[in-house]
C-alpha cells in the first residue's frame, strides 16, 4: 500500500489512478485494512477534481462512493468511513446535479457523524466540509443551508487547525455569505500566505490552495 500512497502522493492523474486500482487490489485481500479503500475514495475524490472530461470525473465520483460504501461495511460508523463517504456524495452530487438534493440530507449526517467523533480528521476536514455544505446548499425548505451555521462550522476549523489553507478558505467564504466582506478578504489573504509557504516547501497541493485564495481576492475586488 506504501506504493499507491507514494504514487498518490505526486498528484498526477495517470498516477492516481494506477494507486486506485493498487488501493482496491489490496483492500480485497483478507482481513485487510479499511484504510485501503480509504486511499481508495482519497484518490478517486481528487480524481474528480482534477478529470478533464465530465464522464470521467462522474465515473471517478461514483467509484468514490462505491468504495467508501464498502468501507462502511466493513466498519459500520467508522469516522473516517462516514467522513469519506460523505466526500464521495458530495462530488458525485456536483458530478450529476439530478441527484444532488436527495443527498444533501445524507451527506449533512456524515459529516456531522464524524466531525462529534473524530473532529480534526483530514485537518479539521469534517468542520471545514460542514461549513461549505450550510454555506453552499439552499436554504429551507429546499435543503440545510444556513450560512450563519457554516459560518460557526468555519471558524471551528480554523480553531482546531489554525495553519491549514483549506480551513481558512472556508471560513473566508462564510464570513462574505454572511456580509463580513473585509474579514472575508483578510482570510483569504492569511489562506494565500499559509499556501504559498506551503509550496515553497514543497506541498503538491499547496499551489491550488494559493489559486483559490487569489481567486477570492479577485472576486473581493482586490487586485
């Protein structure tokens, strides 16, 4: 399994797909560890952020829960299984918008589920996801969102994982849904040095992050 995680680790899709199928292969061994198919959805997730062609990126999406599916059998309301999952709904929700309603509901539990027991998963990622469903999602009676909550959700992260782009990001993008445009720009400012620190030490993911803060500056009328 060290390989698909070195292979993973470059995130090349060529490559990440040559560790999903070593992720699969060893999680139907025996007795083997949930956390090959957790590599699995990991892989797979990315996969569908980074496909160029949309069939791609669905059937991406829906291997994604098809693995983190299994994963839950295998360890019924394991944290990490639930947080996974989760993920795997949420992209392929973006992937096939027809569905992407129904599963809001599903996807609000998981998270939830796993940010009350394993809180700083993924760098505070179950927090983090929290705050972009509430922030993203329509409002009652259509789906959960409510971006005050979010906002809550957001600076938890932040809380548990000050140094992380991601959570800054969020929390950038909660307090311009709720009206606070200045201390929006000044996350997104704070995600853009932590990011660019980050790939100056040579973090594969860092430079997205940097992408994503500059964006929002952008969108924020800061030049």
């Amino acid at each position: 399994m060290s390989r698909a995680e070195a292979l993973f680790a470059e995130r090349d899709v060529d490559k990440a797909k040559t560790a999903v199928l070593m992720f699969l292969r060893a999680a139907s061994a025996d007795k083997a560890p949930i956390e090959a198919l957790l590599g699995a959805v990991r892989a797979q997730v990315w996969l569908t952020d980074h496909e160029t062609d949309p069939r791609a990126r669905l059937q991406a999406a829906m291997a994604a829960v098809e693995a983190a599916q299994w994963c839950g059998r295998l360890a019924p309301l394991d944290p990490e299984c639930d947080y996974w999952l989760g993920a795997a709904l949420g992209v392929q929700a973006r992937e096939r918008p027809s569905t992407g309603l129904s599963a809001l509901p599903k996807i609000e539990e998981l998270f939830r589920r796993s940010a009350q027991a394993l809180p700083t998963l993924d760098e505070a990622g179950p927090e983090r996801a929290l705050a972009l469903l509430y922030v993203r999602a329509p409002g009652w009676p259509t789906g959960p969102g409510d971006p005050d909550l979010g906002l809550r959700h957001a600076r938890t992260s932040v809380e548990l994982r000050p140094d992380y782009p991601p959570n800054h990001l969020a929390l950038a993008e909660a307090l311009s849904a709720t009206g606070d445009a200045g201390a929006g720009r000044l996350e997104y400012t704070r995600a853009l040095d932590l990011a660019r620190a980050m790939a100056a030490r040579g973090d594969r993911d860092a430079s997205e992050w940097a992408a994503d803060a500059e964006k929002g500056l952008r969108d924020a009328g800061v030049e």
